[in-house]
C-alpha cells in the first residue's frame, strides 16, 4: 500500500512530534466469527503497510469478546488469509479473550471510583431512558446504586446464575451529552455460553468499546485505525482510557482514527450476510469462487499480488463510496497476464470436418514451443462462426476464411444442420499453402486427440449493483445464472495442469485449476476473469426502456389517468417526447409524480421521463417524492450532465446513488467521485464522419431500416477511437447522422 494518505500523513506528524517516541504499532483485529472478505484486504493491506513502511510493527488480534457467534475454524481461515495476501504479524498474535481478567479488573475499578453502575433496566428501557437529538437522557433508577451493592452486583453477574439480559454494567458518562454513545455505555451484558477459548469461565463479556480501546492499550498500540461507523464512538475511546488509572497503561495512549470502509459493487461484504449465503447453500462454502472472501477469491485463481494491487489503486479516503468491480478485475487481469500459460480450449464446441485433409493424417503444429496435434476433425468456438454476420465479422462465415491459430487457413464450404435448424457441424477446406492469408483467427481443438475438462464459468453472484442498498432482502437480487458448468474440449496437454496453477485459455479467459476439485489428470479448470470486461460492455448497452413491472405503481399500467388533465398529458407525452404509452402512463399515474416530472422536465424532458421510470421509481419502492432528499431541479441538474457527456450515464448512477441517500447538487458530486469524462465531441464527430465514409453500403442499409446495423457502428467508432469515445455520445452522432 503506498502510503500517500491523510493516516499515514498523519503517522508522520505523531513521529515529528514524537508523540510515541517513534513507535509505530497497529493492528488488525477481526472478529473470528467469518471468513475474512475484501473489506478486511483492505484494513490489513493498510495495518500492515504502514508498519512496513514506517519499520513499526502491526498485531494480529483475535476481537473475540462473543462466545455465541465464534468458532477456532474462523480463527485458522483468518491467519492463513492473512499470510497468503503476504503479512507477517510474527509474534504479535493476540486475543482479546486473554485480557478478560484484566478488563474484568478494570471494570471493578470504574465502579469502585463511582464511574460504573450495575442496571437492570431491560434494552428497550435503557434505548428509552437514553433520550432524543433534542432531549437529555433519563438517569436510570439504578445509577444511584453505591459501590459497594454495584461491586455485588457485578460478582453475582459473573456468578453464572443470573439470565442474560437481567443485569449489564454501565458507564456512568454524560446523559446530556449531544454523542449518545456517551450517554451511560454499556460496558458488560451476561452471556453464559461456552466460549471457544475460555470455556465456561466468563459469564460476563465486554462490549466493543470497552474492549477494543484497552484491548489497544495493552498492546501499546499507537494507531487504532477502524471503519467510519465508529467515528461517534471515538470520544468513548479516549474517555474510557482516561477514567481510571490502569495495569499496563502506555505513556501515550493510542489514537483512534477513522477511515472509508470498502464497499464493492455487485456483491456484499459482511461477514452475517455471507455466513447467510453459506449457511442456506446458496453458495459450495465460504472458499466457493464467486464468494467476495479472500477465500474464495484464492479459489477462483486471484493472486495476493492483484488484490493488493487493487487496494493500492482504491485508496484510502474519509467518504464511503461503492467501489466498481471492474477494478479488481482489471488488476486481476494485468496481474494473470504476466503468470499464466497458454493452452488452446474450445469451451462451447462446433465440430468442423475438413474434407480436403488426408483421411488418418495427423499433423504437428508448434506452438509457441509446445506441440499441438492437428487431424481432419476439429473443434472450434460456437460464438466463432455466424451465418448471418456483420459486415466486420472477421471469424468464421459461410464462404468465408479464417485462420486456425497456429495453423492453416481454413474456409467454410457448407452449413450441415440438425432437424431444429441448428448448426451441428461445418464442412470446411483448408488451404495448405501456411502463408496464405486471412484477416481473422479462431482457437481450435483437434476432435481427435482433445480431452473433455470441466470448466466453472463464473458470473456476478448478484445481479444487483447495491444488493443490500434497496429494501428488498439482499438474496433476492442473486443471480440465478452466477454459475456455469460446461463441458470444453481442451488440447491434450491441458490434462496435465496441477492443481492451483493459473492458464489463459487463448481469446477467452484466464482459468485457474481448482485446487479442491482437480484430480490427477483431470483438473476442473475455474475462470477467474474473461479477457475483456464483458459486463463493462453490457452495461454500456443503449437499452431500450424496460419498465419496472415489479414497481406496485406501475401494476396498474393501463389504468385510466386519474383526471381529465393527467389523461391528456398522457397523449401530450407521447405525442412530443416520443415516450411510449407505458412511459406515459407512469408518468401520469398520479399528481405529486406527475407535478415533480414537469418540474424536472425544464430540459431534455425524454431523458428526465425515463430516469423517473427506470431509476427513481425503482429506487423509491413505495415512497413519494415528497420524501427524497434532493429536489426537482437536482434530477434536471443530473440529467443534464449526463445529456451533455459531461458524465457517463454510468456514473450518473453513481451519483444518483448518493443523492437518493444524501442529497446534494449533482455537480458537487461528480467531482468528489471524480466522474467527469472528457467527452470532445468534435474529435468523436470526425470519427464518426469517417467510420460512415468507409462503410458506406452499411450506411446505406441502416437508413434503409436495417437498425441492427446502429450497433455495428457505435462499435466501428468506438475501435477507431481505441475505445476513448463515450458510446453514448457516438451513438446519437450516430442517430442525428440518420436524420
Ligand atoms: P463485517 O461487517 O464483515 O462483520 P466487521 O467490521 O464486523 O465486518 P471485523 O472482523 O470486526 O469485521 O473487522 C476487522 C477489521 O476489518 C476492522 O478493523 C474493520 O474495521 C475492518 N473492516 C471490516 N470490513 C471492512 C471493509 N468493508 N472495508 C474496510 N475495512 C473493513
Ligand atoms: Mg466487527
């Protein structure tokens, strides 16, 4: 982790001041209760790199202070994660669990200097008794307890006889104050469970934030740096350490110091929600390759090294965002390129024969330095032949050549289908002259001496972007199709790949060799990432409006208008912005949507429709407008930059996220996220000027009506502008082209 960030430039200011003397000591302390996920990669690549980099040390801390939820297994999974991103605590291993004596003291020390309380107020009394943003707290009838009776009180909870629940210790802090966590914490609650170290010793057990702080002061750890929730309870922190003088107090106590917490779009990262997907088997375990774990990560054939690298790029900063997953892909890609070997694998088969090659000949081709054989009868990709094909298709076609990787020219002569219609098998020649030319190249197998392996492709476990984000309950938005399991004929020496070993399957993917699932001679290859962000270009896909069906609003799609007025601007709409009935009626279903669309429709009216349709509506469930936390003209402000390129509508979704949650002026939010895209919209009209010029039959039969055609063409511009144009921006240069 490279270490220009406002903690470690923090670091630097207490070693100036030599606040600590120079030390540096952090430390990583989950809770055994899970396997670690991608938002622990990131506490621990940045724990662990700033002891590195300022020659501290970083502890390993087991924060096991709850018997019911933790397990030995976790604590393993943990420190074999924590090894294999490349950290090394050496012998600072560390449980809470081994401070319960000492935290026990403590607490008997708050109450013995009249700090602490026994309560026995129920959890809803104390949430009660603990006031409002406006409204003092209510001392609990308890708190006068002297001692003495607190002192009994607090043995006879650790006694084992009393319910959990009946009794808890609390602090006696601030009732008054504006930060509830200080008003009166609770510093103990019963729990008679068996602990996975201490057995059944302890019958009370600390909270976190009476825990967590001495936990940090025994240690003599210097910075304690934690997620963003915990930012109110940083005046806790450095109150509960100055209240009594304690056994193996630090000269300086350690700092608390806050952080945005990774979050990762299409997946979830908690620790009780993936325990969730284990436990109810929508998923093999927590190393199951689709799963955000380290684990499964591992599994699915990511290196330590890419997802560092992919902590490194995200950063660390003070505001939550949601972090595209695109980016770890892309780390993982660069990151396999360098590792992988290459293997020929046809993973969707399409048997070609060629019918000039000599009956029984086997041929050796080389390549790249291994040997592949080469018979009449092969096997090439499905998605590698079209019988209808775009003008640019430069794969297979029927009449057309293509060249097999490291091998001849072939073309294809016939089409055999089956009695369905389906292409079961092409006829093919070959031409034997190897320096005969053909544009495009497709990977092959021959059908002979090629093997059946298992392939697992794996896709989003989430359809959903923000799963957890909505009000519906995260497992609704899995995706059904997150697992493929395929039958591919691969080159014969893909049978020897050992276990763990990283391919690239040439022009489809990088592939991993399960480590569970393999056996000699048989690997079941994982693919860990495709060549190309496959999903960056779906989503990138101009849509045609899907009306949100599930939206109880709109259930009533073809219902009359409410009033005359709303009935006629249902024809109006459709009449002068081109919306479809279904847009129309959407909009006109009630007064308050309606009244909001016409004021945020002061421009590019179409565009402001739909985003109420697609997006708005699907984020407001069944709330009104009147309840969002941005107005009107907000949504034109978002729509505009969107319109106008400044934004891709991508990141429009991005900063519509933050709106709907936070408000705030659209533009102000680009630039915190750093969206803005430069978009000249010149440079991409030249292009597209020259991409019309050279396909000029094309052009001619997509204003002929063959619409099909427009994709071609957006794509045909966005290869001539080596991808940098905005797709959005070339398809309506495109579409004002056609007018
Ligand atoms: P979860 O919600 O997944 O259970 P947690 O915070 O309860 O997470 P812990 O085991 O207590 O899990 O976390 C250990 C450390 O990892 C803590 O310091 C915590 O701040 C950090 N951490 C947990 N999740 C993330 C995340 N998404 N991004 C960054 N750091 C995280
Ligand atoms: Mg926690």
């Amino acid at each position: 982790m490279s270490t220009n960030h406002f903690i470690a430039e923090r670091v630097q200011q207490d070693n100036e001041s030599q606040k600590y003397g120079g030390r540096v000591v952090t430390r990583f302390p989950p809770e055994p209760n899970g396997y670690l996920h991608m938002g622990h990669a990131k506490s621990i690549c940045l724990n662990f790199g700033l002891a590195r980099d300022f020659h501290g040390a970083c502890h390993l801390r087991m924060d096991d202070t709850n018997p019911t939820t933790e397990d030995p297994e976790y604590v393993e999974a943990i420190k074999r994660d924590v090894r294999w991103l490349g950290f090394d605590w050496a012998d600072k291993m560390f449980y809470a669990s081994d401070y319960y004596q000492r935290l026990f003291d403590i607490a008997l020390q708050f109450i013995d200097a009249g700090k602490a309380y026994v309560d026995d107020l129920t959890e809803e009394q104390i949430s009660a008794h603990r006031g409002s943003v406006s409204e003092a707290g209510k001392p609990s009838p308890f708190r006068s307890r002297t001692p003495a009776e607190n002192r009994a009180l607090f043995l006879e909870m650790q006694s084992g006889k009393l319910a959990p629940g009946s009794k808890v210790l609390r602090a006696k802090g601030d009732l008054a104050s504006p930060n509830f966590k200080m008003r009166d914490p609770l510093m103990y609650r019963i729990k008679n469970d068996h602990h996975y170290r201490t057995g059944t010793k302890w019958h009370v057990y600390p909270f976190y934030d009476f825990a967590h702080c001495f936990s940090d002061a025994f240690e003599g750890i210097t910075h304690s740096i934690c997620t963003l929730e915990f930012e109110n309870n940083r005046e806790l922190y450095d109150w509960y350490l100055r209240q009594v003088p304690f056994a193996g107090a630090p000269k300086a106590m350690p700092e608390q110091i806050e952080f945005a917490r990774l979050n990762v779009d299409y997946t979830v990262l908690s620790k009780r929600k993936l325990l969730e997907l284990v436990k109810d088997k929508h998923v093999d375990g927590w190393d199951d390759p689709r799963m955000p774990t380290i684990a499964g990560l591992r599994r699915r054939g990511y290196t330590a090294d890419a997802i560092r690298k992919f902590c490194d790029m995200i950063g660390i900063a003070k505001a939550n965002s949601l972090v595209d997953i695109g980016k770890l892909e892309f780390a993982v890609r660069e990151d396999l390129e360098a590792r992988s070997q290459r293997l020929l694998c046809v993973v969707r088969p399409l048997k070609v024969v060629i019918e000039n090659w000599p009956a029984g000949k086997t041929e050796e081709v080389d390549a790249g330095g291994r040997k592949l054989p080469m018979s009449g009868t092969l096997y090439i990709e499905r998605d590698d032949f079209d019988e209808n094909p775009p003008k640019d298709f430069h794969r297979l076609k029927p009449g057309g050549e293509v060249r097999l990787r490291f091998a001849y020219v072939i073309k294809c002569e016939r089409v055999v289908k089956d009695a369905s219609g389906n292409v079961s098998e092409l006829r093919c020649s070959y031409n034997p002259d190897p320096a005969h030319k053909a544009k495009g190249i497709v990977h092959w197998v021959s059908a002979e001496h090629c093997k059946d392996v298992e392939v697992r492709l794996y896709d989003r476990l989430f359809k959903d972007p923000n799963p957890d984000g909505g009000e519906a309950h995260f497992l609704t938005h899995l995706n059904p199709k997150s697992l493929e399991i395929v039958k591919a004929k691969i080159e014969p020496h893909g049978l020897s790949a050992e276990p763990s070993t990283h391919w690239q399957f040439e022009r489809v993917g990088y592939f991993f060799a399960d480590p569970v699932l393999s056996k000699p001679n048989a690997p079941v290859f994982n693919r860990s990432v495709g060549l190309k962000d496959s999903w960056a270009a779906k989503k990138e896909e101009p849509k045609r409006v899907e009306v949100q069906k599930t939206h109880a609003k709109v259930d009533k799609e073809f219902a009359p208008a409410p009033t005359p007025a709303l009935a006629a601007k249902r024809d109006a709409y459709q009449k002068t912005h081109g919306f479809s009935l279904e847009e129309a009626v959407i909009l006109t279903q009630d007064e308050t949507l309606n009244a909001f669309y016409e004021s945020a429709a002061t421009k590019h009216a179409p565009a402001v429709g739909r985003w109420i349709v697609n997006e708005l509506l699907r984020a407001l469930k069944d709330r009104s407008v009147t309840e969002l936390p941005f107005k009107a003209p907000d949504l034109t402000a978002l729509i505009d930059l969107i319109e106008t390129n400044a934004i891709s509508r991508r990141a429009g979704k991005d900063v519509f996220e933050v709106m709907l949650k936070d408000g705030g002026v659209p533009s102000t939010i680009v630039d915190k996220l750093g969206l803005r895209q430069v978009s000249d919209s010149g440079a991409i009209e030249k292009i597209v000027r020259d991409v019309i010029a050279a396909n000029a039959a094309q052009w001619a039969k997509l204003k002929g009506g063959e619409t099909k055609l427009l994709g071609f063409f957006v794509g045909q511009v966005m290869k001539a502008s080596k991808g940098q144009a905005n797709p959005q921006l070339a398809q309506s240069l495109l579409e004002k082209s056609l007018k």
